[in-house]
C-alpha cells in the first residue's frame, strides 16, 4: 500500500455507531484512512455514485431499506471500489446473501474491534488492488497477437487468451478445463513429449510444431514454454506462447525452391558446358570419319555414333535452355496458329480414346516468342497430358487474353502486372502427388518408368517460358487431373485494354459477401470491391459465412465463395445459404475445380464461376453481369 490515505465512507443511520468507529480508526496501526459519516440510504447512494472513496463500511439495517439492497444496487451501477458490510447479530443468512452479492467481506458488530475492523478494510484494499493487476495484465495478454494459454502439468487449459481464439478456433469458454490433446493433435506427439521433458529439466522449451486448428487447417507455430509455480491453485504449470508462422514458412519453401532449381541449374549449366566439349568433337570426327571410311563395318557403326552424339547435344540443348532459356529468333506471333497446328498433331498421333477441344478468342493478342521452342512447350505439356490419361480422356487447350492488374499480382508471387496471353492446358488424368508437385520442374525429375522419359521435358517448358518472361501456374488434384498454366506477355495490346480499363463497372454500395480460407484472398477481394463503391464482409469459412449470412441476409446482395475450404468446402456452403435464402445470387470461385464439381455448383443455381488468381476487372465484370441476372 503506499501513504496516500484510503478514503472510507461509513454508512450508517447511529450516530453512536459512527462516533465508536471513529475512534477505532484512531487506534489503527498500519492503515492510514479519512473516514466520511452519511446515515441514510438515499445519501449513501448518492456519495458512491461519485466514486470518490476507496472502501464502503455498510450497516445492514439502514431505516426502511438495508445494506444488502445498497451493496446489490452500487454493484450493479458499476461501484468497483470493496464493499465491507456490518451486521447487528450475525446473521448467517445475511452474510451469505452478502458475499454472494459482492461484498469484500462481513463483520458482526458485537465482536467488532479496531485491529479486525483494520485488518479488514486493508486486506480488501489489496485484494482490490490485486484483482485490478490481474485484470490489466490480462487485458495486456488479450490485445497480443501471440497466442498465450497456460497449462498444468496434466494438459488442461487454465488461460487462454483472444489471440488464441483467433488462431485455433476454440472460444476459451471451450478450451478452458479442456486438454490441448483434445482440441488440436501434434503432428509429432515425441516432439511434444521431448518437450515437456526439456521443460521439467531446464523451465523452458522452445521449438516450431505442427498443429491444426479446430477446422482442420494445419499450422506452423514457433512455441515458447515456460515452467510457472504457482498459477492459481495449481502448484506448477506452464506458460505457452505461440506465434503463427505458418505463411512465412510457406514463404521461406517458395524461397528454397526457387535457390534450389537455380543451384541445380547452375550446377546443369557447367555440365551441359563441358558435355558439349566433348560432343563437339566426337560428332564431328564421326561425320568426318562416315565420308572417308566405307568398309561396312564403318557404315554400320558410325552412323549409330552420330545418332547417339546428336542425341547427347539434345539434352544439352534442353538443359541450357532450363538453365538461362534459349532466345532464339523472336518474331511477332499469333498463337492461334500454334494451337490449331497442336490440335491437329494430337488427332493424327494421340490414341483414339484421347478426345482435344479448344477455345480461341477471335481477338486473341500476340506475343515475342520462338515459334520452334513454343511450340515445343505446347507439344511437351500435352504429351504429359496423354500420359496421365492411359484410359483415355479430354485434354482441353483454352487461350484467352489476360490484363494482369495489381489484384492479381498480390495473389500470386511470380506475376507481373500487365498485359498477357494465358494459355491452359487440361486434363483429366491420374493428378500430381501432393509431396512431389514443388519438385516436377527440377532437371532430371521423373515420375515415368525408367526408358521412358528424361525428366527434362518441364524444366526446359519452364526454361523457354521465363526466356521469353512469363511464367506458369500448376494446379493438381490427384485422380481427378491437373492443369497447367501458361503466362506470357503480350504485345501493341495497350490501347485495346485502356478502352476496358475506363470502363470497370462499379457498385452502388451493395454489400457483398467474400468466403475464402486464404487471408490475402479475402483482403485483396475486399480492398478490390471497396475501391469500387461496394461495400464488403468476409468469413474465413463456410461455417463462419453462414452465420454472417443469416445475420445480415437482408443486406448481403451477393455472395462470393471460393469451392475448396476445410471444415466445410463450397458445394455444402452454396447448400446451405440457398436452404436460408433460394434467391441468393452467388458467385463461385476457385483455383481449379472439377467439371464435376463445377456443374453440380450450376446445377445447385450458382450464378458464375471465377477462376483464381483474378483480376478486379474480372471480378467486377462478373459481379455487374451476375447483378443483372
């Protein structure tokens, strides 16, 4: 306590009762303390509503009404400083009704004396104070953004804070008294266990695990414990400080990636450099050797010796084109007539049970390129295509023209805004594996049967692509098909596209609904509509949009929900908000969708369907022509 002195007020209507007590504050040892009298209810009332006192001394019996009634209504007007109340005999009844009212404590007058009268009012002044500690140093613990929760020894939750909340999903009424093994499992429960043995031994840990959230999203949190004595009635616990890393560590794999594929192609190039030293040669001695000799035995062998060196300068070539692309001659091209030669290839040569489609806008842009080496890309793509459909399937060639806007690039780490030709190569085969779909451009990966493939067909298509500066885009789900993605720049397309660009259709304050489990998504998509006179919610899931829904159902115009989220994915959340509302116009949106999928989304009454990245010219268009449905 410091030496300002504690204001108190006693309440009560006996002024023998006031003069007595005043003279046992004039015994008190420790405590310093100015002591105010009022002897009525109404005056009582009145002084605490000023909060101008530390501690409250009330009789029961104050005339018609009683102290029980004073304390009920100063607690429920917002009065936080103790509350003592006095009772004439001690009634156990009262003091019970008392405590549970709020009072600091309850004091029988008849054995009232001044060291218990001051011992009282101090203990409550530090409780008070103590509370009012716990209280802001836990205010201070709910505005971090690091998940804090604290555990005993047997795994139960004791704390846990906003952030928390916010990172698991778990509200801390639920996770209060519930076991972490409960709400979320450890990727590797050892880890957990080794942990808990560091802790005991040395008081703290720190380490990166992975968890998943309460819909089954999976994280990366860099964790701190420390051991704690002492955490409310339990003798040891341990505090946990958690900070999501998972997107920076999706970053720092992005990272890895790209130094490892320039590391490999570094380390190809010096190959390819020394092989074509020695090819160089071999070939040439070869041709010279098949002019001069012409016994058989030389005709015989040396043209297979020619055949293989060629073949050996091939995968030079190919590699060097991994490595720092290959420029070639560049002209002006219209890839139109690259696609149709394609599709013509693929009928003569492909098996039967392989069926190719396309879609060619009239107005497609041109691009610079290397007709030979796009074509080459074009050719490998689909070659792999035919490959992941052994049964036979459709393989789906669509060109389209692409303004790359600011939207866009926030969405995806290669993009560059600006004008693009988008090139999609589909099918529906066996997929890509989840584990080894970062790894399918490096030189020499293969998943193909020994024989059957040199593993440098994707890494040179990625090699000739950044050549000419696109990029490309790989989306795959195993047994149901993938798709590939390529990006090139256009050019003389600029003032086709400022035409569009002046035209972008704006809102008119028609509030949109914006459900995707990818934060960026969610805030680029906001930020988007917002410039454009829309006003914008989001839900970070299909349980969380239909809430917002149901909620704000007459103010939503639209929804826009992307179709693959955990917890609840599109098909079931597009379900729901059209068993709330059958006219609701929704938009659905994703990275790549089965046509299965896609038409069960029509088939459920969707509006449109937008395929990520985005652009906001897209987006808009599609909202202004779903609008007007």
């Amino acid at each position: 306590m410091d030496n300002s002195p504690i204001k108190v007020l006693f309440i009560d209507d006996d002024e023998d009762d006031y003069i007595l007590t005043r003279y046992w504050f004039n015994e008190f040892q420790v405590a310093n303390c100015e002591l105010e009298w009022v002897n009525n209810y109404e005056a009582a009332r009145n002084a605490i509503a000023r909060y101008q006192h530390d501690i409250y001394l009330v009789d029961y019996r104050l005339g018609p009404h009683n102290g029980l009634e004073l304390l009920r209504e100063a607690i429920a007007n917002g009065c936080c400083s103790p509350i003592i109340l006095l009772t004439g005999q001690g009634d156990w009844e009262i003091d019970i009704e008392a405590m549970k009212a709020g009072a600091a404590d309850y004091l029988e007058k008849s054995q009232l004396t001044a060291p218990l009268l001051e011992r009282s009012i101090r203990y409550a002044i530090e409780r008070k104070q103590t509370e009012q500690k716990i209280r802001e140093q836990a205010a201070l613990l709910d505005v971090a953004t690091d998940a804090i929760f604290v555990c005993d020894l047997d795994d139960k939750i004791l704390f846990w804070n906003k952030a928390a909340e916010s990172l698991y999903g778990w509200k801390k009424e639920e996770a209060i008294n519930n076991k972490t093994r409960v709400l979320w499992h450890e990727k590797k429960p050892s880890q957990v266990q080794e942990a808990l043995s560091i802790l005991m031994k040395n008081g703290s840990w720190e380490g990166e695990l992975q968890q998943k959230t309460k819909l089954g999203k999976e994280i990366i949190v860099e964790s701190r414990w420390t051991l704690v004595h002492e955490f409310g009635n339990k003798s040891q616990s341990f505090l946990v400080v958690n900070t999501d890393i998972t997107q920076k560590k999706q970053l720092e794999a992005q990272f890895l990636r790209a130094q490892r594929l320039e590391s490999i192609g570094t380390l190809a190039s010096g190959i390819a450099h020394d092989l074509n030293n020695v090819l160089a040669p071999i070939l040439m001695t070869a041709q010279l050797l098949e002019a001069q000799l012409h016994d058989e035995r030389s005709r015989r062998l040396l043209p297979i010796l020619i055949t293989n060196a060629k073949r050996g300068a091939n995968l030079v070539k190919q590699v060097l084109s991994f490595t720092r692309g290959l420029e070639g001659d560049r002209t002006i091209l219209q890839l139109k007539h690259l696609i149709i030669e394609i599709q013509q290839i693929i009928k003569e040569t492909f098996p039967k049970s392989i069926e190719v489609s396309t879609h060619i806008p009239q107005n497609l842009w041109t691009v610079s390129g290397d007709a030979t080496q796009l074509h080459q890309v074009l050719m490998n793509l689909c070659v792999n295509a035919r490959d992941a459909m052994p049964n036979g399937g459709n393989l789906k060639i669509l060109a389209e023209n692409l303004l790359i806007d600011e939207n866009y690039a926030k969405m995806h780490i290669d993009a560059k805004v600006g004008h693009h030709i988008v090139i999609t190569i589909s099918d529906g085969g066996i997929g890509i594996q989840r584990e080894i779909l970062d790894r399918i451009f490096e030189p020499f990966f293969t998943t193909k049967e020994l024989g059957k493939g040199t593993g440098l067909g994707l890494s040179t298509v990625l090699g000739i692509i950044k050549s000419h500066g696109g990029f490309i885009d790989v989306y795959s789900e195993q047994g149901k098909g993938s798709q590939f993605k390529v990006y090139l720049p256009a050019q003389d397309a600029r003032e086709t596209i400022e035409e569009q660009e002046q035209g972008l259709p704006s809102g008119q304050g028609e509030l949109i609904l914006v459900v995707d489990d990818e934060a960026a998504i969610r805030d680029v998509t906001k930020t988007s509509l917002e410039s454009h006179n829309y006003k914008a919610i989001t839900a970070s899931d299909g349980i969380e949009a239909i809430a917002l829904y149901a909620e704000h159902q007459d103010e939503i115009s639209l929804v826009l929900t992307d179709m693959v989220m955990p917890s609840m994915d599109g098909i079931t959340t597009i379900r729901t908000l059209r068993k709330i509302n059958p006219d609701v116009k929704i938009i659905a949106v994703s990275g790549l969708s089965s046509s299965d999928k896609v038409n069960t989304a029509y088939d459920m009454g969707i509006k449109a369907f937008l395929c990520k990245p985005y652009t906001a010219s897209q987006l808009l268009q599609t909202i202004s022509t779903v609008k007007k449905s």
